[in-house]
C-alpha cells in the first residue's frame, strides 16, 4: 500500500523547521519523508535507491529498473546531511569528500537533482 502523500504547506513547514537542527524527531522524519517525496516526483524511476535511515528510502532515477537483493546503486547519509543537500546548504560533491554520503554505482550521482526546487519556492 502506497504511503499518504505529505502535503506541500506541511513538508515545507517540516524542512524550515528540521534545518534549524534542534526540531523533533517527528519533525525530522516529515521533512526527511517530504524531501525524498519530492525528489521521487523530480526524478522518477526505479534506478537509484536513497536511503535517509532511520526515516525512509526511495528508489529513483530512471534507468534499469531494480527488483530483488541489494541495489547496485544505492546512496546513503543521515536526516541533517539529506535535508543539507536538498535544500543547496550542501553540495554533492562536498557531501562524498567529506564521507557523509555514501553512493555506490555508476548512477548513484544526483547532482542533476539537488538541490530540490520546491513547489512555492524556497524553503528558507
């Protein structure tokens, strides 16, 4: 079953709050959830799998889809290092040199996608 789509007005409220670094643990897993929403919207596709754990995991990007085991292309940090990177607080690039992103795969690179473009502007 398909998880309720989170509301712009909410996830936006979410991440504004999140990026401050002292919000909720609800708080964060919302603006987490909202961002990869998002990011599943701009970039769809069964390609490349994010994981923000312990709130949630997308797969997007398209290309060869993915369906059983461990996907080759697979990207992974924590909740204040993805919402960094969604809202341009964080490069790309800047996130893997310093180790905080973990990619692995020839298309686990999202340059292209971040950072996120939210409906209504900015989230700052």
């Amino acid at each position: 079953m398909a998880r309720a789509r989170i509301p712009d007005g909410e996830g936006r409220r979410a991440v504004a709050d999140a990026r401050g670094g002292d919000a909720a643990k609800p708080v964060v897993a919302t603006a987490v959830r909202y961002t990869l929403q998002h990011l599943g919207e701009v970039a769809p596709g069964h390609t490349v799998e994010v994981r923000v754990p312990p709130y949630a995991a997308i797969q997007c990007i398209e290309g060869p889809r993915h369906t059983r085991g461990t996907p080759p292309n697979v990207v992974e940090t924590d909740a204040r290092t993805w919402l960094a990177l969604a809202s341009g607080e964080l490069t790309w690039a800047d996130a893997l040199s310093s180790g905080t992103v973990h990619a692995s795969g020839s298309r686990a690179d999202l340059t292209e996608v971040l950072p996120l473009r939210f409906p209504g502007g900015p989230t700052r």
